[in-house]
C-alpha cells in the first residue's frame, strides 16, 4: 500500500506544481461574506406609569393561560386575536363577558385590562347597547427589566447606538452590532423567553432586528502570481523527488517494465493538471473570493471529482499493475506484489 500513497501523493504534487507555475490565474476579489447583525431600534411598547395614569387603579391581568379557548369564549377569542394597530375596536356579547369574568378573572368590574399574547387590551362594559367595548391599546410586556447607564457602560457599542437613537442621529451604517457581543449582553441582562430580548431605558423601549449583512471583498491581491509560482515549484520538487523511486527496478523478474508505470503516469497527469488548476481556482474563490478565469459549475465539478477521486483510482491500478515482481532462486519462487510477499519453497511444491 506504501506504493499506491506514494504515487497518489506525488501525481497530486506533480499536477498542483504544474498548474501552479505554469497556468494563469486570476488576481482580483470580487465576492462577498453573508453574515447576522442585529440593528437596535425603539419598540412601541407601552409603559407601564401611562397605563397606571390612564386606568388608575385597574389591575392588568394576564390571560394567556389554558382558560382562555375559542371553544368557551368565541367571541371574545377572535376579538382578542384580530386587535391590533388596524383593526383597534371589537365588542362582545355582556353575558358571554360577565361569565368570562366570572370564571377566569374571579371578579366582575365595569372596566378591565386585559394582556393575551402580548397585546394589552381596554374591555368596558356598555350596559346600554348591552356589549362589552375591546379596545386595542398597544404591545405590552410585563417582563421589561429598566437598564441604567451602569449596566450599558460595559457594552460602549450599544450604548453608542442608543445614544444616537434618542438623539436621532443614528446611522444605519453604524448601527450595526455583531451577533456574538448582542447574545453576551442579552445572557447578562436579559430572559429572552420572558421579555422577548427587550428592555427599559429612559422611558424607551428598545429591542433587538435581526438582519443579514453583506461584507464585499474587493481589490487586486499584489504578487499572487508569484506566491503561487514558488509554491508551484516546490511543489513541483517535491513531487519528483517522492515519484522517482517507484521507478527503480525491484528484485527479480518484473511482471509490467517500467515504462508502462511511465506511460499511465504521465496520462494521468494530463488529466491530473487541468483538474488541479480547477480545484486551485476553486480554493481560491471559496477562501479568498477571486473568481476564476474560466466559470463553468459542471467542468468544475468533475475536476475536482478527478483530482480527489480519481487519481487515486487510478493510481491504485497503476501500482497493482507495475509493482509486480517474480524471483526465482535455489529456495523457491517469491511473489512480490502491491500489498503481500508470498514465498513458495521447492519443497512444497514437490510435496504437492
């Protein structure tokens, strides 16, 4: 097996130090990184002293729990799940309110608050028209946690941005905060499954907008041609060096001479070369972002299929096929092949 590695690894130097050296490549990036941001903005939560100064003394009272169904409180569901910025009035039959009062809340009173999913709600009762009024109010969170200068010194970046969001001086260009420092700030400060990454500061709320940002990569990259002509060429060294000994002549008869490893090694490097220079440009895409001369996905494809498969294939055959050797002495006959050495003794063979 050391003879099929070692004809492997030095018909892939051989053909990398060729296409290094001698065929062009391009030297300009053009492409692009994709990678998550988070971008701070003002949310239009309520607060809670606006809501205590306008329905003073009236408690908010959280329904989102199992009570609430569409099966009990039909009405009253689908009110609750349609209110919002453009749909802010809804009503409800006053009998069906009183006994959703009377088995959720536990009370009865003439004006509630009421919280479901996130939107808080105004529920006042119409003894008139005998309905109950639902008025939208807004998005309210009872988990807010108010953030003070102290706790944003230790992330200058957000407190840049906040800064600037009050001011309204904000850039969208500088706007801009790197996944990894957002989720150490939330893992500190916040409980994103209580209040949804959001927080308090000087009567705002700001939260948190996950967007894809594109970093380009542009510009000629100076002396790579040379770069990869002396890697070539070392390469291109090392890969003699490394093949010549699978020509010397081994002990005995050889089965196939040499020259027919010569012969299937230099055609498979006429198929071995232009699959390295394939799989070179497409290294040189992938890392650093400079597209090749040449652009076609299927021919790519197949050289480096070639490259990482197929000169292996076809190594291991050549070897299996030129590595074969009979000697014959006064002891017997010993067969040396690619993987074994077997020796049958004149003994034995009399014996049979």
């Amino acid at each position: 097996m050391k003879i099929w590695l070692r004809r492997t690894f030095a018909l892939a130097m051989i053909s990398l130090g060729i296409a290094l050296f001698f065929l062009p490549f391009n030297n300009t990036r053009s492409g692009w990184v994709e990678k998550e941001i988070v971008k701070l903005q003002l949310e239009d939560f309520l607060r809670t002293d606006t809501i205590e100064a306008q329905f003073p003394k009236v408690k908010i009272v959280d329904i989102t729990r199992p009570e609430m169904n569409e099966e009990d409180y039909p009405n009253l569901w689908w009110a609750f799940i349609d209110l919002d910025k453009g749909w802010s009035t809804d009503t409800c039959e006053i009998e069906e309110w009183e006994r959703f009062q009377e088995l959720v809340l536990g009370e009865k009173v003439d004006t509630s608050l009421i919280l479901f999913r996130g939107v808080l709600s105004s529920c006042i009762k119409n003894r008139e028209k005998n309905v109950v009024s639902i008025y939208y109010l807004g998005e309210y969170n009872l988990n807010l946690k108010e953030l003070s200068d102290e706790y944003l010194s230790r992330f200058p970046n957000i407190q840049k941005i906040i800064n600037e969001l009050e001011t309204g001086s904000i850039d969208e260009d500088t706007n801009s905060i790197p996944v990894k420092v957002w989720k150490k700030f939330v893992d500190r400060y916040l409980e994103p499954l209580n209040d949804y990454q959001c927080f308090y500061y000087n009567e705002q709320v700001y939260g948190p907008d996950y967007r894809t940002a594109f970093d380009v990569k542009e510009g000629e990259i100076v002396n790579l041609s040379v770069f990869l002509k002396v890697i070539g060429f070392v390469l291109l060294l090392l890969g003699l060096f490394v093949i010549r000994k699978l020509y010397f002549k081994k002990r005995g008869i050889m089965v196939n001479p040499k020259r027919v490893a010569v012969l299937y090694d230099v055609i498979v490097l006429l198929l071995a070369v232009p699959s390295a220079w394939l799989t070179v440009s497409i290294l040189l895409e992938k890392i650093f972002f400079i597209p090749p001369i040449y652009e076609d996905d299927e021919i790519f494809f197949m050289g480096g299929f070639f490259f990482c498969f197929g000169i292996p294939f076809i190594s291991l055959f050549t070897s299996r096929l030129t590595s074969q050797s009979v000697e014959i002495n006064s002891k017997g006959i010993l067969v040396d092949s690619i993987r074994t050495k077997e020796f049958i003794s004149w003994e034995s063979m009399s014996s049979v």
